[in-house]
C-alpha cells in the first residue's frame, strides 16, 4: 500500500475533510427521527460535539451553557481558570495584546502555579449548576488533578497530550500508567490524542470511556509546522475507528472514539462521523460564540511551552450565542451556524437514523467537492467561497 516517493521509500496517500464527499441514500428520512446521541461511561450526551479544553473556548460559564443546551464542554486544569482567582483580568491582556506580544505574554501568564484549592471550586461551580462536568489535565498531573477533581464531583475527566501512546517512555519523569489510572477513576475516563490503528488499539486495552482522535489539526495549532507530525483527519478516523470495531470484536466492549480538531463547519462534522467517528471536538467554531471566555480570540494550550511554543493566537471573532452555533437560526452562509441541525440534515439525507449506522456511509474522494460550480462565491468570498 502506498506510492513511491523516492528510492526504496513509499508513503501512503491519507485524506482530509476537504478531499472526500459523502454519497446521499437510496432512502431518505426526516432529520427530526435521527438519533445523534453518544454514551461516555454512563453518560448519555445528546449533542455529541464537544467543546475543546482550551482558554479561549471553555470556562466555567461555558460549560454550563453547554450543558444545559445537551452537550458537554471539557475544562482545563492547566488553564487560566485554576491559576487565577479572577481569570477575566488575564484573559482581557490576552485579547488587547499586540500581534507581537502575544507569545511572549501566553508563556508569562501560563508561568503561573497551579492553584490546587481552584480546581475542586471550577468544578463545584459548574456541578452547581446541574450539569455534567468534563476537566481535563496532561499525563504527568492525572493522578494528582483527577484525585482532586473526582472528589469535587468531577463527571468525566479527559487525560490530554500532543500523542498519547500507553508505551510512554521517559528517565526524567514517572509516566502514567493508563491501565491502572482508568483503573482507580471512578468517573469515565478519556485518553487522547492518537492516530493511529495500533496505538488506538493499545489505549483501548486499558480500559477508557472514549478515545480522542488527532495530531495538529485545531486552527489555532503549529505542531505540524513545528513538528512535522500529523495525519489528515479523514484517514486518521478511518484508521482508528478500525480499531475501535477491531476492539469490540474482541471484548465486547465498545470504545467511543471522538475525532477531535480540523472541524470549522457543519459539513467537516458530517464528514467526521461518516469516517467513524462517535463524536467530535471543537475550538474555533464554539470560540466565536458570545459565551466563549476569549473575547473573539483562540489560542493553543501548547503556545506557553518555553522553548518550543506550538500554538499561536488566532482572531476569530464573535458571530453569534453558542445556541445559534449549535441550533441555528444561522445567520451566516458558510456552515459554522446550527451544527447540529447539518448534522441532523445530512444523516437524514443518507438515510442513517443513528451515529452507528451514519459510520457506515458511502465516501468518496472528491477533490472538486468544494470547487464544482462555485465560481461566483468564490470570487464574491461568500458562501463556500468564504474565509
């Protein structure tokens, strides 16, 4: 499998979301009779579009918004939100400062310690609230941060990093075993981000709720270009979720997989979910909302690293409620309006009633797909021509 690219050298040709298209049904049904739902643990999430664990995206008032319309926003732990008493004044420099400063302020105010006694509060705040509480945190802090927020009534904790792989090797830290950590939780856990067939399979084996799906995509993330790691969303889903089918051949146990980042509009989600996807997450679609904490800005988590920033600071406005991102009515022409009612739409066009049946889908590769006909939007920059 694959192409030559040189000598003795063959890579295989992967895809994204603007390289494939997806085939309408023989039979059609009403987008009011589909089931979108994805259970996490003992969770039952009705709108499975998850809000992303980045400062531009999620804060307490957030989440609880998000819950209350049906859906789930994750929390970081290593945020502004658990560093600050009073985030509001950090993230107001964030959004007034210069192109120039930006990095540079990112990496001061994440210098910051971590205050312990504001993880358990974010959490209590938005348990309060009557919704499920997502928090997430990297590898080396899990035990420590997942014991605090699971004793605060945490609902779901999501153990995040660049590549996550259960064989982790390291001679200047502890890493984290994830078989026995999912092990000691007694909230569903979430590992991520992986790409691949054996690795996706290998965190399967240790026993979390869901696994997330990505290497670079998100809008506001360099580590392509800094790193040179990724995989196209497309391929990396299909491979996983072959994984995830393999997994629950085996065992009898099914795995979630959650494609996370790449997704800006309704037809990148559709086309996640025809890939094999359980449900998705995204930043910069729910960073342009009114209830979002960036103030029209969206950065990487990864910008504050000291000596290799992997984020950067990204303008995307404010364009409407969370409610309007997700249920419409859209006022904008380009598909980042009413998620769910794409969603929705194009699995009653092809005629899957469930996510389950929607995985199943007819794909094709269809490099015109974006382009065909649109010659007059994209020289007006509306619509499919829009940026």
């Amino acid at each position: 499998m694959g192409m030559w690219i040189g000598r003795n050298r063959k890579a295989r040709v992967t895809y994204g979301f603007d390289d494939i298209a997806l085939v309408p049904g023989d039979v059609t049904l009403n987008p009011n009779e589909v089931d979108t739902t994805v259970q996490l643990g003992q969770h039952k999430i009705r709108v499975p579009i998850l809000a992303s664990a980045m400062d531009g995206v999620v804060d307490v008032r957030f989440a609880i918004e998000m819950g209350k319309l049906g859906g789930v926003a994750v929390l970081n732990l290593e945020g502004v939100q658990t560093r600050y008493k009073n985030p509001a004044e950090v993230l107001d420099k964030i959004a007034n400062a210069s192109k120039e400063e930006a990095t540079h302020l990112l990496q001061r105010i994440y210098t910051e310690p971590i205050q312990e006694d504001l993880i358990a509060a974010r959490v209590k705040e938005i348990k309060d609230a009557g919704v499920v509480c997502a928090v997430s945190s990297i590898p080396q802090k899990a035990e420590r941060y997942g014991a605090i927020a699971q004793a605060a009534g945490c609902d779901i904790f999501v153990v995040q990093s660049t590549v996550s792989t259960v064989r982790h090797i390291s001679s200047e830290y502890k890493t984290l075993d994830i078989a026995a950590f999912c092990k000691q939780m007694k909230i569903p856990v979430v590992i991520g981000n992986t790409v691949t067939y054996t690795a996706t399979l290998e965190l399967m084996q240790c026993g979390p709720s869901a696994v997330l799906i990505g290497v670079g995509p998100g809008a506001a993330c360099t580590t392509r270009g800094v790193l040179g790691l990724g995989v196209p969303q497309c391929t990396a889903t299909v491979d996983c979720a072959a994984a995830r089918d393999y997994y629950f051949k085996q065992t009898g146990r099914y795995v979630p997989i959650i494609t996370d980042g790449g997704m800006s509009k309704g037809g990148d989600i559709c086309k996640a979910f025809a890939c094999g996807a359980d449900a998705v997450m995204i930043g910069s679609a729910f960073a342009r909302t009114q209830e979002a904490p960036g103030r029209g800005f969206h950065w990487g988590m990864a910008t504050p690293h000291a000596n290799l920033p992997r984020g950067t600071r990204i303008r995307v406005g404010v364009t409407g409620t969370l409610k309007q991102i997700l249920y419409g009515p859209a006022e904008l022409d380009d598909g980042s309006q009413n998620l769910m009612g794409a969603l929705m739409t194009c699995m009653g066009n092809v005629g899957k009633k469930s996510v389950r049946e929607f995985q199943e889908t007819e794909i094709i590769i269809a490099p015109a797909i974006k382009t065909e006909g649109k010659v007059f939007q994209t020289v007006q920059g509306v619509g499919m021509g829009s940026k």
